[in-house]
C-alpha cells in the first residue's frame, strides 16, 4: 500500500469518527406544567447518507419515525405535536398529535406537499399554526419538460437551500387540532410570511411578513396581525410596523397587549446588532423610532447564529432571549420596558443554541468545543447521548491580540493536535469564519477538530467585521464610501487583524512550525483566502477557498440576496461598481503563487459557483497551481448541512491536500 493510500485511509477515518453517529440535541420545549422536557435527537448516518430526528421526553424517544421534529405541547399538556415526513410522496410533510398523558395512538393531521414548520398551539387548544409553502400549478407538472417559463418580477426570488420560492411562497396555515378539518391558509397570495405567535384570546395571530409592494428593494419586514376567520374578515390584516425595519419572531405577551420581537432598523446598513424591540399590539403603522429598544443596555446581537427563537416571556414584565458575547452565547433577562440592561442568566465557555421555560422550569440546549449540544434543565445536565464522541474530543485555548492600530484587542483560539508532545513542532491551520458578522466560539465545532485530529494546530479568531461585539467592531468593514458609517471595506483593516492574529500565535505558541502555515476560509472566509493568496502569499505555503466570493461585482448581479450588497459596501453596483471591483480579490490573480485548493457546490446560490470558476480559469490560464472540487447537489451549507458522506469526503480532500502541501 502506498504511502498516499495509508495517509488517505488515516484521514477518512478520522472524518468519519467526527461525522458518522454523530448526535446533537435540539429544540428544548418545557411542558405547560414545568414538570417534563420534549426535544428532538438528530443522528447522522453514513450508512443511509442522511440525518435522522426523533422527539424525546426527559430521557427517552417517543416517537419513532426517521425525521420527526419541532415538537410542542398543547396548552393542557395531555398532547405532543410534532412534524415528519411519514409520507409515501417525496417533498411531502405531516403533522401528528402524540398522546402524552393517557393512553392512545399517535393521529395524523395533515400531510404538506411542501414542507411543514414553526407549530404554534392556540391558547384555547383548538388549533395548531404553522408554516408551509404553497406551490404554483407548475409544480403539479411531470418534470420541468412540462412546465410553463417562469415569470420573474422580483429580486430574491431563488434562495440558497430552498431553490425558486416566488412561485411557492411560505404562508400561514391553521388546522383544528382534533384532526376534524383541513388546513385553511390564512395568507395567500405572493407574499412571504413566518413566524407565527398567537394572540392570547386564540382569535388570530401576529407574525413576520413582507406585503408591501417594494419588499425587495426597501427590504423592510414587518409584523402583521392576522385574525383567524379571515374569510368574515378579508381585509383583517393589520400591519404593525410601517415599513422601516427588519422585525421578525414576534412574541405576545401574556396579558395580550404587548408584541415583543428580534429587529432592526436603518434597512440600508449591515451589520447591525439586532435587539429586541416592544410594541403595543394596538399598533397601526409603528415606526422604527417609536419601538421601545428593550436590550439596548447590551450592545451585542440578540439574532444568534448559534440558534434563533423568539423573545420568550417569562411574565408581563420580563422577557428571556440570548446574546452573542465573544465566542460565547448566553441567555438573558429583559426587563420589558427597557429600564435595566439585559442580565446574564448562563455564563461560562459555552454556547446556548436553544431554550424554553415554563412554570419556573428552564430548560436550554448547550454545547461546548469539546461536547455536542445536550439538554440542561436548570444547570443539571440530563442528557448524555454525546458523552462517546466528547471522550475524544479536543479542548482549546483562548488568547487574545492587539489590533494592529493598539486600540483594542482581537479574541482567538488555538486547538492543539491529537497526541501533542510540546517539544515538537506541527503545521499551523488559520482558519477565516464566513460572513463576515459571524463568530467562532466555544461552541461545538467539527472542523478544527478534524482538522487537530489529523495533525494540524488549528487557530481561529474573530477579526474585526465580526459579530459577538460591540456594532462598531461589526462596522469597521463597511465600505469608505458607505453613507451611514464608512469603514474600510473588505480586505483591509479586516486582514491586518487576521495577519495579527496568525502572528500573535506563532510568537506566543513555539510548537506552531512558522516555514509550514496553510489558510482555509469558506463564503467570506473564502474571499478572505483568496485575498490573502494574491496580497499576502509570502505569509502562507497553501489557501483552501471555499464556497468563495472571489469578484464582488459579478456576486451582487448573481447572488440569492443581490442587491443586498450595497448594506454593506455602500453605493449600488450601478452608481459606483468602485468599491465592489477595488475589493476583489481576483484583481490580484496574477500575484497568487501558493497552490490553492477550491471547493464548490453547484447548488451554492448564495456565492454561486461561478466565483470559483471564474478564479479556476485564471489561474489555469496563468499556469499556477490550483485544484478544484465541485460537489454534486449541494449548496452553501456543505459543510454544516450537505449530506453526511459529502461532507467526509470534503473533510478527507482537505486533510489530504494540506498534509501533501504542508509535508
């Protein structure tokens, strides 16, 4: 056997420990009593190439299908809802009603050709809410041999994971929870809706929507009231918000007076830390000056990429929610009319992704770099279903560096290799997250262990342009000639931090080998190693750029959120392509003399694949040195959602790569 061949069959084995059976818990919902705790178990399967869920109770499944999810108790806790897709119709989803309390089978409601998610339970118990797409008459079609052209009007029609959604827009269904009826949607039409929250009285529902005729070029979403018998009530819906924000995930307050829910506003600036914001449910037309901000005393995001749910209220005067704080995410306590800052209820180097409580009763989902998301009921921890895996995984080192200007200080970390000896030296990994206004953190996270597993030191940080912070460290990126907040665009105040970051470990660590650092970064991340390639190639051995923005004026005519650009870059593409070209990285093709390793998808709408094509060309053209992978029937989520054998073999590519090109 060769020596490639034992090195190949070395790393697969290492991704497939790190991938196959790996177990993640999620979707914690605390029973109307406090007393029990529904949530879902996912499991990857390598075998079956996909991931499979089941609803637990406390400590054991209770259903027993191969994707059941999104569980909720109706309001008298005798009953579980949940979804699956126990249907012989492919794409098809249903909705059942377990037994909880006493005896009996498990009752079908209702099958979506579409999809099916977001369940909400009215108050009174009659009826269950949810998500679900409704598709045009083309969809009935055969194939697309048979389909008529679609008629495109709007931007953002097509998006990254989900295809063309203009002719399939998400509504609001409503279904009697006794399985006697169908499902009547509550909003059709073209518009897109989600989110949806009960009214106290069970007689209709507010939920996040755009329905104004210039969505797609103000980008403003809304809050809407929908009363449930819209067919007495045809024109009964009511907006909230007058068009001026982003609103989403509303929350009614208990006594039914009061919308609380995760926004912003300033719709032509981002990044921006989202807070959570009160309205009065009397509103008509609130405009984004007039909510009370109730979480402005933290300067942090409260829209966490870590797991997103709405502001929970606890009573009429407080509101639970989480927050993203350096690397970490933590639940909070709002005061609801704003008059003290958010205080911290979970601390320590850990992430909650998920959380509900009832009736005194918290319960929340943590993970942690070396322990995949388990339940905690209070600070008890009650499930261990990753304790096999978390015996083998690595710990990491925080550290932090000066900006390069001194005027603050960049948090990062540093995983060292498996069977580390401190008298040796190993090939360095920097890895760059995408975004940017994203976070590493003290989360569980798979890449720097496989990556550690295999040999490498991985280190990680949070360059300015990052969430987790204060908004201006977010900021710093924006575009010089943004007209709300200038800053110094893409590749620039960004890269000094990220230079300082991989210099400040390889002063501070001597076990990290300075003659053998390769870069690896994914969506901005993959701009960012591109850039570095053509500017600071001298610096690194190897680049792996992934699912990459490689020409910043081709991705805002061709992207799933085109248009959107200009939040961050400032003028649009049409009045000023200067920011867009002087920040691209292919400008510096020519300069680029590293071997580069390209992974793509060619599903991938958001960065679509035509941004590492067009850097292949290149660098073909020129003679350089470049490998590129294209993944069959995947998106921009390889990584964390693509199938579970995709995903070993991205992990074994790069591993293989690296350890050829770093020796």
């Amino acid at each position: 056997m060769s020596e490639s061949t034992i090195e190949k069959s070395l790393h697969t084995r290492v991704a497939e420990r790190l991938i196959d059976g790996r177990t993640s818990v999620g979707q914690p919902r605390v029973s109307p009593h406090g007393s029990r705790v529904a949530f879902v178990v996912a499991t990857a399967s390598l075998e079956k190439n996909t991931t499979f869920s089941q609803i637990w109770i406390d400590d054991a499944p209770v259903t027993g299908g191969d994707y059941d999810d999104n569980p909720i108790w109706s309001p008298d806790g005798r009953f579980l809802a949940f979804t699956s897709r126990r249907s012989e119709k492919q794409g098809e989803s249903t909705l059942h009603v377990l037994p909880v309390e006493t005896p009996g089978e498990t009752r079908s409601l209702c099958a979506m050709p579409d999809g099916l998610a977001e369940l909400a339970w009215s108050p009174d118990g009659r009826n269950i809410a949810f998500t679900s797409r409704t598709q045009d008459d083309r969809y009935r079609q055969e194939s697309d041999a048979w389909r008529a052209p679609r008629k495109v009007d709007r931007f953002f029609s097509r998006l990254n994971g989900e295809d063309w959604i203009f002719d399939r827009p998400q509504h609001i269904y409503v279904i009697a929870a006794d399985g006697t009826g169908t499902p009547r949607n509550l909003t059709p039409g073209e518009f897109q809706h989600s989110s949806p929250a009960w009214l106290h009285d069970s007689s209709g529902l507010v939920v996040s929507a755009q329905r104004h005729d210039t969505w797609d070029t103000d980008l403003a979403t809304d809050l809407y009231l929908v009363p449930l018998e819209t067919d007495t009530k045809p024109n009964g819906i009511r907006c909230l918000t007058s068009h001026d924000g982003d609103f989403g995930f509303p929350s009614v307050s208990p006594d039914g007076s009061t919308v609380a829910f995760i926004g912003r506003g300033d719709l032509m600036t981002f990044p921006q830390n989202a807070h959570i914001g009160v309205i009065p449910l009397t509103s008509n037309g609130t405009s984004v000056d007039d909510v009370t901000w109730v979480s402005d005393g933290l300067d942090r995001t409260f829209l966490c990429l870590a797991g997103i749910r709405p502001p929970l209220w606890e009573n009429d005067h407080t509101l639970l929610a989480t927050a993203e704080d350096r690397g970490d995410n933590h639940l909070y306590r709002i005061a609801a009319d704003g008059s003290a800052a958010p205080t911290p209820l979970t601390s320590g180097r850990f992430t909650v992704h998920g959380f509900d409580a009832v009736a005194g009763t918290l319960a929340t989902t943590r993970s942690s770099i070396d322990r995949t998301p388990e339940l905690f009921v209070a600070e008890a921890q009650r499930t261990s279903i990753g304790a096999k895996l978390a015996a083998d995984l690595l710990p990491w080192e925080k550290f932090a560096v000066p900006t390069t200007d001194g005027s603050n200080e960049i948090d990062a970390w540093i995983m060292r290799p498996a069977d580390f000896d401190e008298s040796e030296t190993y090939p360095v990994l920097l890895n760059v997250h995408g975004g940017p206004f994203t976070q590493y953190g003290d989360y569980f996270f798979d890449e720097p262990q496989i990556q550690a597993a295999a040999g490498f030191v991985v280190i990680l940080g949070n360059p300015r342009g990052s969430s987790g912070r204060e908004g201006s460290w977010g900021q710093a990126v924006l575009g010089p000639k943004h007209p709300a907040q200038a800053g110094s665009g893409w590749g620039a105040i960004d890269v000094e931090d990220i230079l300082a970051i991989i210099d400040g470990a390889l002063e501070r660590y001597p076990f990290c080998d300075r003659g053998r650092v390769g870069m690896i970064g994914g969506s901005y991340g993959g701009f960012m190693a591109t850039w570095l390639a053509g500017h600071h190639g001298e610096r690194f051995r190897a680049f792996c750029s992934e699912r990459s923005v490689n020409n910043l004026l081709s991705e805002e005519w061709s992207s799933d959120i085109a248009t959107m650009f200009k939040t961050e870059h400032g003028p649009s593409h049409i009045e000023d392509p200067s920011p867009y070209v002087d920040a691209s990285p292919i400008n510096a093709v020519r300069n680029i003399d590293k071997p580069m390793l390209l992974i793509h998808s060619e599903e991938d709408w958001r960065c679509p694949i035509v941004q590492a094509e067009e850097l292949w060309i290149a660098l073909k053209l020129l003679g350089k040195e470049v490998d590129f992978y294209r993944f069959p029937g995947e998106n921009h989520e390889l990584s964390r959602t693509g199938s579970p054998i995709h995903r070993v073999q991205r992990a074994e590519i790069i591993l293989d790569w690296f350890a050829r090109k770093l020796g």
